[in-house]
C-alpha cells in the first residue's frame, strides 16, 4: 500500500515538473509567422521569444520614422497615421505582433512600405538581418 502511494506521488510531481519545464521555458526560438495578403487588407501577425520584442520594435521605429512607439513593458493597440498618411493598425505585446493596413484607405506606396517593414520584421526573426 505505501508502495502505490509513493508511486503515485512520484509521478504526480514528475508529471507537473514536466508541464512546468514545457510551458515556462522552453519556448525560446519558437516563431510563428502568418502573412495574408488579400484584395483589401494586408495582415501580419507574428509570435516569437518575448526577449525579441525590443529589437522588433527598434525596427519598427526606424521604419515608421519620425513617429515612434515608446518601448516599455506596456502594450501598444492603436491605429496610427504616419508623416505621410499611412494609416495601419498595430497591436504589440511581449511576443506578440500584429499589423493590419487596410488597402482601400491607403495609397499603392504605403501598402508597399508597411509590407517592406513586415518583410523585415520576417528576416530579423529568422536571424536573417
């Protein structure tokens, strides 16, 4: 009787030091990209390692130059209009982005523009650039 009792401690606490080390530390290097170019709207969403934040943003920030999105521990969701009018919405937090430019209300140049910058938020993930 002990023996069943020590058995199923053991692998109770084996089985949520496994849920822990799987669902807290492990998930450095992971990226999921998702980019879906429609008629009316360009969409891009991306996940990837919290501590990249930062170096996504500082890319951001050069891209969409003058205007920029202060880098804090908050999160950005806004839909913001660029210098050169630009319009796009943007939702970021830790690890998370999420970028939407509606065709219909913007110029050829600026779906071109916030496609280039998503392009290399793509590669800067990838460790490309």
């Amino acid at each position: 009787m002990k023996t069943s009792f020590y058995l199923t401690a053991f692998c109770l606490v084996s089985l949520s030091i496994f849920l822990l080390y799987t669902k807290m530390g492990n998930n450095t290097g992971n990226i999921a990209i998702a980019v879906n170019d429609a008629e009316d709207t360009y969409r891009f969403t991306a996940s990837f390692d919290p501590n990249a934040t930062p170096r996504v943003l500082n890319y951001i920030n050069k891209n969409v130059e003058p205007t920029n999105f202060e880098i804090t521990t908050q999160r950005i969701d806004i839909t913001t209009r660029l210098n050169d009018n630009t319009e796009f919405y943007i939702k970021e937090s830790p690890g998370e982005l999420k970028v939407v430019l509606d065709k219909r209300r913007n110029p050829h140049a600026s779906y071109l523009r916030i496609k280039r910058m998503c392009e290399g938020i793509k590669n800067l993930l990838a460790g490309k650039s």
